[in-house]
C-alpha cells in the first residue's frame, strides 16, 4: 500500500493506483477528456494534469502511478488556468455548433468546458480547415471538424476490437484520424461494430440516422409499419429517460412505441427463439455428421464483416442461420403478411437495435428472401430514445404492455441473447431437448455467462461431451479463432464444438448504437438485468415458444426444412483486407 | 491518372519492380517494427510509394494497411505520388520569405499547374517547398535538382524551369 495526500488528505490505495484514481478516492474528481475507464491511458489531452510537490513541471494524473509520500494539489490556480488554456486551444479549432450536434447536452468537451469555467476563446483560429464529413458509410457518419485527436477512437478499433479500420493520418495542424488513404469508413475494412460511437467524448462519430424515414412511414396512412425490438434495447431505453443504468423497460418499451403510432409493436426475441431452433436443429446436424466443426454463431453482424474479412477459413463453420433481426424481417413480409392478410408491399419494416452494424446487415443485397427488403430502417437505441422524447413520450409514465401477436411472444432464451454467451446459452438448452426427448433441469449454464474475454464449458448431452467457447469482443474473437487455426493445422480438428461470438464487448448491451458514455459497468449492470428478465419469464426454453410453434406448424414446416432455409438461412463473402469490398469468386 | 496511363514505358518499368520489393519485404517479413525501414526502400524502388506497394507492405510486415498510410503521410520524406524527372523547391525560410518568395511559389503553382507536394502531368516536375537551403544571403532562393537559383523574381520563373526537360 503507498500513503500520500492529495489536497491535504491523506490516503492509501495499492501500489500502481494512478494519481486520477487516487484523486477519486480522495474525493477530488481530476477532469479529463481523453481517459476512458475501459481504455488504457494515452495522455493525449493533458486536460488531468496536477501538481506533485517537489517535483518539476506538471503530471498528467492519468498515467502517473501514486507514489510513496507523494503531495499532490489537484486544482492550484496554475493548474486551473493550464487546464483552461488546454481547452481554450481545443475549443479553438473545434466546430462549436454545439446546439446543431447528435451530442448536445451528451458532449464530454462540453461538460469540460463548463467544468474548468471557460467563458471565453482567446485563440482565434480564422484559417481553421474545414473537413469534408465522411458519409461513405451505411452505418457511421465521421465529422473530422468535430474530433479533438484524443484517439479513443482508434484505440478502441485498434486494440479493443483489432479491426485497425482508423489510424492517425498526415501531421501537425493537418492530422487527421482517418482510415487508410482517407477513403472513408464505407470503403475500408470498418466492421460497424461503433466501438468508435460509444467511445467518442465529442460528436465526431454518429451512427447515419434513419428517423426520418421512419417518421415518414409513420405518417403515412397507405403504409403498415412493424417495429421489432432487440433483447438488449430493452435494458438501456430506460437511461435515455433518467433511469438506472440496467433498468428493465419491455413492458413500457412496447406501450410507447404503440403510442408513437407503430401499426403492429412485434417482438425481435420472438425471432431470437426462432434462430434457437435453427441453429440448435444446425448444431444437432453438424454434430452428427461432424462436419464443419466448430459451428460458429452468426447473430453479430458486425463479426460476420469481421469473419468475412480476416477468417476466410472460417466460412464453413459458419452457421448459415440468419441473425434474429433478418429472420423477423423476412417472416414480417411473408408469414405475418399472409395470416393478417396485409400486403407485404405496404409493409414497412423498422427495427430498433442496440448496434450500427445492424444498418449494414440490413442494406446487404442478399437480405431479400421476402421478395422485398426484409427490414427497410434500422434505428439504434439512441434515436429511438430521440425520437420518443420529440413525440412527447415519458417513458416513465409508460404502462407495462405486451407485443403483439403473432410475432410477439418470447422466452427467457431469447431474452439473454443480448448479453454475452446468451445466444450459448439459449441453444444449449434447446439442443439437449431436441437430442435426448428430455429437458434440462438447470436451465442456467453460469461458465458461459460474465465479462471474461473467452469463456469455456463443457456440457453433457445424456453422454456426448460438447465443449463450447464464448468471446465478446472481436480482440477476444481473433485469438480465439488464431487458437481454433492452430488446432486444426496440427490435428485436423479442434477442441470446441461450438463457439458463440458477438462483436462488442459485452455483447449486444455494449453495441454501437446504445447509449452514449457507455462503459464495461454500464455492460454488466445491463446483462444482469436481462438475466432477471429470464428468471422472471414462465417459459425459458425457445422450443416452448406457442408463436414459434405455430410459425412452423402454419408456414415453415420444420426447423430447418427447405421454406425455413430459403428465408432463415444466408451465405457468407470473402472480403478484402484492403477495404472491405467482397472478393471476386 | 488517365494520363498517367498513356505512358506505357513507365507503367511496364513499375510493373517489373513488384518481384524486387518482395525479396525486400521477404527479408523483414512479419517484422511490423522495419516498417519505416521497408518503406525507405521501397520508396527507393519506386521514387514514391504506389497503393499496391503498401498494401504489399502491410500484408508482408503484417502490420494494418491504417497504420502503413499513417507512417507514410506522417513523415515529409514519403511521397505517395510519383515524383518528377525535376524537382523544384522553393525555399520559404525566413529570409526568402520576407523576401518574397511566397510569390515565387505561387507562381511555380500556377506555371505548372500543380500544389505543393504534387507532379506534373508528364512528370516533368515535382514542387516542393523547404526551409532553408543555407542561400539567406541569396534570398529568395530555389533548387532545381541540384542547382541553386538565388535573387529569384516571379518572372524569371518560367526562364529557369523551361531550363529542364
């Protein structure tokens, strides 16, 4: 333990403890802009620094481990008037078009500023450049005028996710974080993930917004709009009015999204029970003939980009199941349409997703199996957040409803597939039934829950051992997948069976599209949240699903038969490591 | 680039260059830390850094292709364009400055058509600037290739680049 005093008082916190975490302890909070609690410090911003006494010069907090009878002043007159010229400079070659930015009220420069009591810019900077706004993405719109070159962006692309899709490019007054030859998000090898979203202090990075579409179809009366959505919305709505972080809202989720005018408020895990029965009948196969082993998880679509980049080997593990969203969309134009007799051309088809990627798995050209687009908008947790507070809804206030039938009803296994070895999970409790006849007493595989980067289990199926792994996070992903490589070079085959992978860390309820300042903690508090959900459900097996049966009793025969392959199931592309496009062949 | 492309000669002799940055890359492959030393000769192979010799670069070191651009584009000495058979440079140090050679240098961009750091067309000339070439007492003064211009006035310009073929 080291003892040393901050402001005069005194402390103990573990050898190693950084001056920012001392500080904290203390009761002092150190202002900071590019430190992330999830990020290794990079001292970028130098906003945190402090004086030790004794020593020369200024400290940043952020990356100075306490030392032994250390006297440190956190907010001297000098550090107070450094800390307002760092940010006067900053502000200086910032757009400030506070009231018109994604961020507003949300930005952490903002909040710095008002923090270290800046009231005027000193600095002008007339010649300032301005950027083009990269808008090559489907996904992620990058505005360079916004960005303050904290990095946390690229730190995140690069060490979190290993994706390396963002770098600093070109040099002093014009470096710029870019991807490689400035080409822009949509012509790389950008996954979607929106690692980068969440982690961005400013309005630099946003997801590309479709609100106005949906208000459009909203309003009009020739149009029938459908709104699924994902397990892990369900756990974050809630913080966009003021909640608890983890806060459970399903009930009140759907109340408002009938209120704001939604034609039909259906369910994605309706279609999460639905992927369990495909992709456990798929498991049940693979196994069987031991082919194609590991199967692999298909869910996350921005690990699928990933895969399709960096794994080409891996496509034939792959399960060919569609993600819950894309199987909902193609069964909301056909099946739905048919037994409510609506014409599917006048369906329009939006779901509200934890994640950017989404945006992109849905625009892929071979996501039509309904013979229209089988989802049309895909709006994140955040701008559906926006869009209720502009329609005037509370949801607090907010009755607790249900969705509507016949792609409403879900179980306690499609509820968790939005925390991290939930999709796991989910089969594995559905796989045991449709192999023994029996089902399992405890639902509940704990080794395969929790924020561990690769979690493995063991799961007895009445005799046939299945050895699983669960990653979250595409860092975790690849040297899981570096280790499956290893494997079957040496001995032709690997040790797992089965491996579930999701992009984000901590699964669907760290995407890209939940809400902003989203941190690991944040993560958690939201899993746990949807597990509870799952205690608290009457069915917890995806097999159980009445709406699910009758889906495949009405319309798609059997777990994979050749109606269910033709909408539930895709194929995968190789893809350029150079900038993402698919490989010719 | 279409231009570019009618120079047949010139494609062919970069072409013929790929196999010689492989045996490079060959001798420091996988090795992300020679990056600026690979790409040192590279440029030495090609007098610039092509796309394709980057991307070779980056699958070789294995290294991201981001982290290749962000080293080239960092540091002055690579150049992703090819450079010409002359290369004008036009010192804006503090002598030449005061002394107008900003004028200079606006002319040389408008003469030839190109910004600073770009080549012409026919590849004829490169422009540059620099800080200093130690000619204070000359000021404004430039460099073609080797030679030294002193006293430059915008007039003169278009004299002395018409000088090199």
């Amino acid at each position: 333990m080291i003892r040393a005093t901050i402001n005069n008082v005194e402390i103990e916190v573990p050898e190693g403890t950084t001056i920012l975490w001392a500080a904290k302890k203390a009761g002092f909070t150190i202002p900071t802009l590019c430190n992330h609690p999830d990020l290794p410090p990079g001292g970028q911003c130098g906003i945190c620094v402090v004086e030790i006494e004794g020593l020369p010069g200024l400290k940043r907090a952020c990356m100075t481990p306490i030392g032994e009878g250390f006297k440190i002043k956190t907010h001297t007159p000098r550090i107070q008037a450094t800390r307002r010229q760092l940010v006067e400079l900053i502000l200086s070659d910032h757009d400030t078009s506070c009231l018109t930015c994604v961020k507003n009220n949300n930005c952490e420069l903002q909040q710095l500023a008002a923090t270290v009591g800046i009231n005027t810019v000193d600095y002008k900077n007339e010649s300032r450049k301005k950027h083009p706004i990269d808008h090559s993405s489907v996904a992620i719109v990058r505005d360079p005028n916004k960005c303050i070159l904290c990095g946390r962006c690229l730190t995140v692309c690069s060490q979190v996710q290993t994706v390396n899709a963002l770098a600093v490019n070109h040099r002093g007054s014009e470096t710029l974080i870019s991807t490689a030859f400035d080409a822009g998000l949509g012509n790389s090898v950008c996954i979607n993930c929106g690692q980068c979203v969440v982690h961005c202090p400013v309005g630099a990075l946003y997801e590309r917004s479709a609100t106005e579409e949906v208000w459009e179809a909203l309003h009009d009366p020739d149009k029938f709009v459908v709104v699924q959505e994902a397990p892990a919305v369900r756990v974050m709505l809630g913080e966009e009015f003021g909640m608890p972080v983890g806060t459970l809202v399903s009930g009140k989720m759907h109340a408002a999204l009938r209120r704001m005018g939604f034609d039909a408020v259906l369910d994605t895990n309706f279609a999460a029970d639905l992927t369990i029965m495909e992709e456990g009948t798929e498991l049940i196969s693979r196994l069987t003939s031991g082919k194609n082993l590991p199967l692999i998880t298909s869910c996350s679509p921005g690990w699928i980009k990933f895969m399709e980049t960096f794994f080409h080997d891996m496509i034939p593990h792959m399960s060919t199941a569609k993600s819950p969203q894309q199987m909902f969309g193609a069964l909301a134009k056909t099946y739905y349409a048919k037994e409510k007799g609506i014409d599917p051309a006048k369906i329009v088809s939006v779901s509200i997703m934890p994640c950017t990627a989404k945006k992109f798995e849905c625009l892929r050209p071979e996501m039509n199996a309904s013979g229209y687009r089988d989802v049309d908008y895909v709006l994140t947790s955040r701008e559906i957040g926006r869009m209720m507070r502009e329609a005037g809804i509370d949801m607090n206030e907010m009755p607790d409803e249900h969705a509507d039938p016949i792609l409403g009803e879900y179980t306690g296994a499609a509820t968790i597939f939005g925390a991290t070895g939930g999709v796991m999970e989910a089969a594995v409790r559905s796989a045991y039934a449709l192999v023994t006849g029996k089902e399992l007493e405890d639902v509940e595989i704990t080794p395969v829950r929790g924020l561990k980067g690769i979690k493995e289990a063991e799961i007895d199926i009445e005799g046939t051992k299945v050895k699983v792994a669960v990653a979250h996070s595409c860092g975790h992903a690849r040297a899981l997948l570096e280790k499956v490589q290893d494997q079957m070079r040496k001995d032709g085959k690997s040790e797992y069976q089965f491996i579930e992978v999701m992009a984000c860390p901590g699964g669907c309820v760290g995407g890209g599209g939940q809400s902003w300042g989203s941190n690991m903690a944040k993560r958690a508090r939201r899993g746990e949240s949807l597990y509870a959900e799952d205690r608290s459900l009457p069915m917890r097996r995806s097999h159980e699903n009445p709406e699910v049966q009758a889906a495949y009793e009405k319309f798609l025969e059997k777990p994979n038969s050749e109606k269910a392959h033709k909408l539930l199931h895709t194929h995968y592309f190789k893809r350029s490591a150079v900038d993402g496009k698919i490989l010719p062949g | 680039m279409s231009e570019e492309k009618q120079c047949q000669c010139a494609e062919i002799q970069e072409e013929e260059l790929y196999p010689r940055l492989e045996e490079v890359i060959n001798q420091h492959r996988g090795k992300g830390e020679d990056l600026i030393m690979v790409l040192h000769k590279a440029q030495n192979l090609f007098g610039y850094l092509p796309r394709r010799a980057q991307e070779m670069v980056a699958e070789g070191l294995n290294v991201s292709l981001n982290e290749v651009y962000g080293v080239i584009t960092f540091y002055n000495f690579f150049s992703t364009v090819p450079q010409g058979r002359n290369s004008v440079k036009i010192c804006l140090g503090t002598a030449c400055y005061v002394r107008g050679s900003q004028e200079v240098l606006d002319k040389a961009q408008k003469e030839l058509g190109i910004k600073v750091g770009g080549t012409t067309e026919d590849r004829r000339y490169s422009l540059d600037v620099v800080r200093c070439i130690g000619a204070c007492g000359l000021a404004p003064a430039m460099l073609v290739n080797e030679d030294v211009y002193g006293r430059v006035k915008s007039p003169h310009l278009v004299d002395i680049l018409k000088k090199y073929e």
